[in-house]
C-alpha cells in the first residue's frame, strides 16, 4: 500500500460515498476504486459494503482508520520536517458559518500544506481573498466556481416520534416546534404552511441549531452535511427537495491572488471533466484564474 491509497480510503471513509470522495480528492472515481480494491486484497479483508446510495465501513474499515489517519499525519509531519523556512504569503479566506467539518477539512488541507502560505480565516463578509460561500450570497462582481452541492434534511431529537417515519412530509412538519435559522430554505420547505408552524427557538448557527436540536426544544431544516456529522441528532430526508450549492468566490475585477491560481484551477478542471458542464454566472465568462 501506498500513501495516496490511504488518502483515497480516508476521503471514502470520510465522505461514505465514492464518487464524493473522488471529488475531494480531485481525482476520478475508477481511481478510488482501485485504491480501495488494493487494500482490500492487501489487507485480506472488506473495507466498505456497497448499496445504492453510496458506501458504509465495515467493522474492519473503522479499525484500518485509526491506524490510516496515524500514518498520513505523521507522513505530512516528515514532509514538512526538513522543509527550508521560506517567505510566505498571507491568504485570507472568508467562511460562511454553516460549512460542515468533513468538507471543510478536506478544503482546508491543501492550502495548510504548503510552507509558502499564511492562511488566514475570516467571516464571509468581512474583506478577504476569496470566499467559500453558497452560491445564493454570491454577489454581483464576483465569479464563482462549484465545489459541491447538498440537499437540505430534518434534524430531529432522537427521541421524537417523527423518526419512526423514513421520509417527512410539510404536514407532518406543520405543528412541530421549529428551529428557526434566519435562512430561506424553512420558508420554501413549509410554502402555504408557514403560518402554522411554531417557531420554539431562533439559531444565529448551525452548532447552535444542532445543539438545540439534540436537547429536545425542536426540528431544524439543515444542511445534510451540517446534520450528519452530528451524532446527537437523528436524520431524516423531506419531501420537497431543497438544496445549497456551496463554492469558491473571488472578485472579477482584482487578480486573483497567486496562492489560490492553482487551487482554483484545480476546481476549474474538475468541474470540465466529460459529462459536466462549468459553472457560470449569467452569461458571463469566467477568466482564467491566471489573469
């Protein structure tokens, strides 16, 4: 087995999905595939159980994990030992507060990597280089480029009755007490019903919408990211199929700044691979990131 082989499992391990995983790690999905073939016979055992809507570890991939994560840390550990101390280039990044962990992680690493680049992390309206934001905060002078898209869920306490049901509909949803989120989305899933609904709670965060969530006080509509990644809750998808489309910004009329060319170019690439088509704003052309 080989470094990148570990990566390739983590992401999957990560993301429980294999094509997500290929997209966080820039490569194709026959790639990730392979890799974890490889370990599989390697290892002489099954990592991950196939079915429909993506993967799920064995017993053996959550015990493989604790040793992967160990070596590809001490890896970049060993990579940066020797390294010559160098001048770096301070980037700043605004963040939108309701980022998930995982993904954010995954973003974050190749810009912590490098020893050129001071990363520097703000609100997403504060001044900054670039910004990761959903596409409905994208503002008029900047261009965007995707990273990923997910569909908005209910975030339940475990022990409400709504969870013996697989699916949610608005009516079932309609006399809850709601966590409310300042955001859109709750207007568009309840439509007519809105009235009704009872607001028990007003979140300013995700953390804060998960933390009321799991104490009881009532149902959020959340981001699956945002939802998943939060063992206190229990998940369940709704029937109006609302999503957020999450990416890059960067203003159209500065250059982009050095550090982030070959990140956004990665993106660029990414998203222009057979059977996608890039982003755009309007009818607007996106420049190369070299200009």
């Amino acid at each position: 087995m080989d470094i990148r082989e570990l990566r390739y499992f983590s992401a999957v391990y990560r993301e429980r999905n294999l094509t997500a995983a290929a997209r966080t790690c820039f490569v194709s999905q026959p790639s990730i595939s392979t890799a974890i073939t490889n370990l599989e016979a390697e290892l002489g055992t099954t990592l991950f159980i196939r079915h429909k809507k993506g993967v799920a570890p064995t017993a053996s991939a959550e015990q493989f994990h604790v040793l992967a994560r160990r070596i590809i840390d001490e890896t970049d550990t060993a990579r940066s030992l020797f390294r010559k101390p160098s001048t770096k280039t301070t980037l700043t990044l605004g963040l939108m507060r309701t980022l998930d962990v995982p993904r954010t992680i995954t973003l974050l690493k190749p810009l912590t990597a490098r020893a050129d680049i001071a990363l520097r992390l703000v609100g997403h309206d504060e001044r900054a280089d670039a910004r990761i934001i959903s596409k409905s905060m994208l503002r008029n002078d900047e261009h965007f480029v995707a990273l990923w898209s997910e569909r908005y869920v209910a975030a339940l306490p475990p022990s409400h009755p709504l969870t013996l049901k697989e699916r949610l509909r608005v009516s079932d949803l309609a006399d809850a007490p709601m966590i409310d989120r300042c955001h859109c989305e709750q207007s568009e899933f309840f439509g007519r019903l809105a009235q009704r609904r009872q607001s028990a709670a007003i979140a300013q965060s995700e953390d804060w919408a998960m933390a009321l969530v799991a104490a009881g006080v009532g149902i959020a509509i959340v981001p699956e990211g945002i939802a998943r990644g939060n063992p206190d809750v229990a998940v369940r998808e709704i029937e109006v199929k609302i999503k957020r489309e999450v990416g890059l910004a960067y203003r159209a009329s500065a250059p982009l700044a050095d550090a982030l060319k070959d990140f956004v170019a990665k993106l660029q690439k990414r998203r222009r691979k057979p059977g996608r088509t890039p982003h755009r704003r309007s009818a607007r052309k996106t420049p190369s990131p070299s200009r």
